[in-house]
C-alpha cells in the first residue's frame, strides 16, 4: 500500500510533520507532497528544519494567487502524480486550499481519504477554511478527530463512519522540541517571563477588511499603554503586505511594541506563547497552543472551531472591536491558569498511522 500526505501551509506542515516522520519511518516508499501554497523560507523551509525533515518528494510549486487557481493548479499536478505513483491512500489535514485540492482530486478518483483533525466546525461559511473542512469531511473514509466536540460536529451532519478519536497531532509537534537545542528565546528577545502581550493576526477576514485591522491596531496600542507589559507581534506575510500596500506601517511605530519580522520559528513561537502573559490571536493553531501551554487567549474573531479552549477556561472570543478585545485582555489578566488541555498526550501520530494502515 501506498500513502501520501499532502500538505502545504506553515500549520500543516507543523501538525503534520510528526506524522510524516512516523510514516517515513514505516515505509520509505509512502510520499510526502507538499503544494508550494506556502514557500518563504520562513513559513516553510524553517519548519522542514526545526523538525528534521528530509525535503518533500514533490514539491507543487503553486505559489500564491486566487483560492480557485491554487486549488485547480493543485488538482491537476495531484491526478497526475497519483496515477504515476499508484497512492492507494491520501492523507491531508484542517482546512486549507491545499486540504481541499488533496481530498477532493482523491475523490474524484475514487481514493480514501484521511482527513486529520476532522470535525471542527466554526458555523462561518465566509471563511474559506469552513467550506474546506467541511467538504473534505463529506468525503473522507478516514476522519481523525481531535476532541469530542469535533466529532459531534460530524454526527449533526450525519457522518457516521470511520471516525476516530486521537486527540490533536500538536501535542506531538510540541514535544518533539525536547529533542532540538534549547535556547533562552527571553534573552534573544530581551523580553521578561510574563511580562509581555504575544500577538497575532493573519486571517483573510481580519486582514482584508480595513476597518478591522485598524481597529485590531488601535487594540495593540492600547495594550502598549498598560503598565509593566510590552507587546509582541509576529508578523504574517500576508499581513505585512497589506499593511505596506495601505501605507498602515506609521500606525506601527508604537512604544513598547516589539515586531518581529521575519516570523519567529515554531520552537521561539511555542517559548513566546509559554512566557507570554496573554496570547491574542486569529489563528487556529495558537489558540490551541497557548492552551497546552497554560497561557490564556484571546481570540481575535466572533466564533471559534476550538470551543472546547473556551470550555477549558483558556480561551475568550473577542472579535475585533477595540473594547471587546481590551475587557478581554483585563480579564485574562485576573485569570488562574491551572486549566487542563483537551487535545491528548504524545503519540497521537503514531496512532493516526496504525488506523490508515489498518492495524487497529
Ligand atoms: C493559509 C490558510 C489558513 C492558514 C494560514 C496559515 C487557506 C484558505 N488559508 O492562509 O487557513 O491559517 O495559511 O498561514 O488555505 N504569503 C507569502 N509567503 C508565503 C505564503 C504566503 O508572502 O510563503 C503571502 C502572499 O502574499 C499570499 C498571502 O500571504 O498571497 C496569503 O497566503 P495564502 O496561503 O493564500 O493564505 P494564508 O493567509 O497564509
């Protein structure tokens, strides 16, 4: 049997890598395929690095541009590259354009699909990754789902089989960093344990709205002005395009706020999050971070599909109104943070491996 994941964003490849370690591991033969939808080094190569892993066996080269190109681009190298190679199984993983190319060229030619961290609905149809999850839910035989709430979401749209439990593969990601060399991030920073605000901001619905990113900017400087905190925002390419392009990079120049651009890697990323004071965030992926590294959130969107963070006590949904955000952040400030994460213990790639392969 052959498998091939298929991955292509910064998260993706982070969740991910632990499963294609485990799947290399197994079988040299299985493919590892990465889209191309994202390419600077430090959204891509860096991460092949950190987690120690050898260069992708195709590499799509798709670039940025309009979700229909990326997604048609993607489907027409993927038919190709599956016939040529006979993949028996495709795995991809979330929500993105390349999680949607992936499943549904699968589909289309009658290949199971494994859909890692299935089942997460944030019932926001204007976001792009919504109607890529739950399309490619509709047409996996494999769903891996990270936490009950997700897999109730399934149930409600009466997908009834192949589903599994296995808790999310960031828990894998996050411990294989005890095996790189550990560096003081607080020093390379010059930042105080707890002494700092950890932002940011990148989504579509965040960054291409105007009147959201500036009243998100004027939220950062009002972080600025509360005694004994910095702020840190790690800079989104997507998010410092628009920001050049709309002549916004004055409204940066603030006291006490730290940018760090280029991006900072996954290992400083987990660090900034662990030391941080509050976490403030649009992605996905750092609400469930900071969650497992008992740091409080604040989520810059009206609605989540990590409920279960809020549930836990990690996580407050503020949109992106400069007082919402600002109540928000006092309250995370008075917050204990003993809260116990939803998303499972170590391992969880390797068990996704044995339900695609079928020995469970
Ligand atoms: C994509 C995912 C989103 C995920 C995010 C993580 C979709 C629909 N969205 O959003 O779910 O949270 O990745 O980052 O797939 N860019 C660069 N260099 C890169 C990549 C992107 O400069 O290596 C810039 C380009 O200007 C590009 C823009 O970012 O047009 C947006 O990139 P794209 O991949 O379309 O979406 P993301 O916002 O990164």
């Amino acid at each position: 049997m052959k498998i091939a994941i298929v991955v292509g964003t910064r998260p993706e490849l982070i969740k991910m890598a632990p499963l294609i370690k485990e799947m290399k591991k197994r079988d040299n033969k299985h493919l590892f395929i990465h889209s191309g939808q994202h390419y600077d080094y430090y959204m891509d190569g860096m991460v092949l690095d950190i987690f120690e892993l050898a260069k992708p066996d195709y590499n799509l080269q798709v670039g940025s541009g309009s979700h229909s190109m990326m997604t048609a681009n993607m489907m027409m190298q993927l038919e190709k590259i599956i016939l040529k190679e006979n993949v028996d199984k495709i795995v991809v993983h979330g929500d993105t354009n390349t999680t949607l190319a992936g499943g549904l060229t699968a589909a289309k030619m009658n290949i199971p699909v494994a859909h890692v961290e299935a089942g997460l609905r944030s019932k926001d149809k204007s976001m792009p990754e919504e109607i890529n999850r739950i399309i490619v839910d509709h047409l996996s035989s494999y769903l891996l789902s990270p936490t009950a709430d997700a897999i109730n979401n399934l149930k409600k749209e009466n997908i009834s089989s192949g589903i599994h439990l296995v808790g999310q593969t960031i828990v894998d990601s996050i411990d294989w960093l005890n095996h790189i060399n550990h560096y003081d991030v607080l020093t390379k920073f010059i930042l105080k344990h707890k002494g700092y605000f950890f932002i940011t901001v990148h989504r579509q619905e965040n960054t291409n709205d105007l009147m959201k990113l500036q009243s998100i900017i004027r939220a950062i400087k009002q972080m600025t002005l509360l005694e004994n905190y910095q702020v840190v925002l790690s800079l989104h390419p997507r998010t410092k395009k628009i920001i050049q392009e709309n002549n916004m990079l004055q409204q940066l120049s603030i006291d006490k706020l730290l940018i760090l651009d280029p991006p900072p890697n996954f290992y400083e990323t987990i660090q900034l999050q662990k030391h941080a004071k509050v976490v403030v965030t649009d992605s996905g992926g750092l609400q469930e971070e900071s969650c497992i590294v008992n740091t409080p959130c604040v989520t810059l969107r009206e609605n989540t599909e990590r409920p279960e963070t809020v549930k836990c006590g990690a996580n407050i949904i503020a949109g992106y109104q400069v007082e919402n955000i600002m109540k928000a952040i006092h309250d995370s400030l008075l917050k204990s943070t003993n809260w116990k994460s939803p998303y499972g213990e170590p391992g969880v790639s390797s068990n996704i491996m044995d339900i695609i392969t079928e020995r469970k």
